[in-house]
C-alpha cells in the first residue's frame, strides 16, 4: 500500500467522524420540518371540520313540541324581551310574529330606529311571551309559552325579502311594520321553552335534549 493511500484512510475516517453528526442533524430538521407541516395541516383540517359541523348543527334544528309548534301556528301576537347590557334592564315590545315551521325558525321585524334594533344588535339573547288565552273574563285558551333563543339581523337580502314576504303574507293587515327600507327583519332560534297550561302545570323542553319534556 502506497503511503498516499495510508494517509487518506485516516483523512477519510475523519471526515466520515465529523459530517456525520450533521447529516443525522440535517436528517433530523427535515423530519421534524415535515412532521410540523403535517401538523399544521392537520391543525387548519380540524378547524374547516369544526366549522361545517357548526353549520349543520345550526342548519339541523330538532323539531319543536307539536303543543308549541300549534300554538306559534295559531298565533300572531307575542310579548318580546330584549337586554340592555349597558343599563342591566330590560326592554318589552309587543311584536306581530310568522313562525315558519318548515325552518323551525320566529320571523319579526322592526324599523331599525328603534330601542329594541339597538339592543339586538349588542345582545342577541331574547325571550319570547306567547299566549292563546283571551282578554275577557271568561276562561279561553289552554297554554302560555316562554320561548329563550337567539334572535339575528337578517343581512342577507334574498333571505330577507324571503321572510318578509311570508310574514307579510301573514300579517297582511301590517305592511306599516313589515314594508319599507328601514325595517329590518329579525329571525328567532329557539333553544328552550318553558309550557303553561290552564291548569299551571308547566314543562320545560330544551333544544339539547329535544326528546322529553320534563316538569
């Protein structure tokens, strides 16, 4: 063996001893780079999943009791609680209603000048007061309901004129209230119900658990 050759083996050795260290520790980084990216693509995946399974929750409404669905079918009048959350009181506002059971969804409306736009606009928890009894002495009607949800500010212009023109169908006596470009109409989710009847027995019944109405 040449002296030239048994110099380099020892040069090679070294070599191979030093860059070692640091292809594993390249090796390492560009694992670690992908595993990160994986992550993060994963991560951005989960967040579209949660916000399609948050849409079609909203979208997916269980049904309401047949005795409240009856009672917002035959009614058109109801007593609306809104929140002032900068005084902590309160705001009620009789309201001309159109449920829509198809949608399981209350539409309103209301000129945009008003108390009750402004407080709906910062807090949009509202209750609900629908009853069928009469004004008269004598005993009519069976139920009164408290309905909690959430009422919106229908932004959407073909929804808009959508509901306006079915709650417009359904308080044809009222365009004053329901017609015009400052009015702007509101749409109630109902998430709980509390239910009266003559007798004062009351159910509750809760969108979480749609199934069972308990006392």
């Amino acid at each position: 063996m040449s002296s030239t050759t048994k110099s380099s083996v020892p040069l090679l050795a070294s070599l191979t001893f030093f860059s070692l260290p640091i292809v594993i520790l390249q090796c390492y980084n560009h694992y670690n780079k992908k595993l990160q990216e994986k992550k993060e693509i994963e991560k951005r995946q989960n967040k579209r999943n949660l916000s399609m399974l948050s849409k079609l929750r909203d979208s997916l409404k269980p049904p309401l009791p047949p005795v409240v669905q009856k009672l917002l079918s035959q009614c058109r009048l109801a007593y609306l609680s809104t929140v002032d959350s900068t005084s902590q009181s309160s705001h009620l506002s009789l309201m001309r209603f159109t449920y829509l059971k198809d949608e399981e969804v209350i539409i309103m409306s209301t000129n945009t000048q008003t108390k009750k736009f402004t407080m709906i606009q910062e807090q949009r928890g509202v209750a609900l007061l629908v009853h069928d009894f009469g004004t008269g002495d004598v005993a009519s009607g069976e139920y009164s309901i408290t309905l909690n949800g959430q009422c919106s500010i229908v932004d959407d212009k073909e929804t808009a004129e959508r509901y306006r023109a079915a709650h417009l169908h359904h308080n044809p006596d009222y365009p004053q209230f329901i017609v015009g470009d400052d009015v702007a109409i509101l749409c109630v989710n109902v998430s709980s119900a509390r239910i009266c009847n003559i007798d004062d027995r009351v159910l509750k019944w809760n969108v979480e658990s749609p199934e069972a109405l308990s006392s």
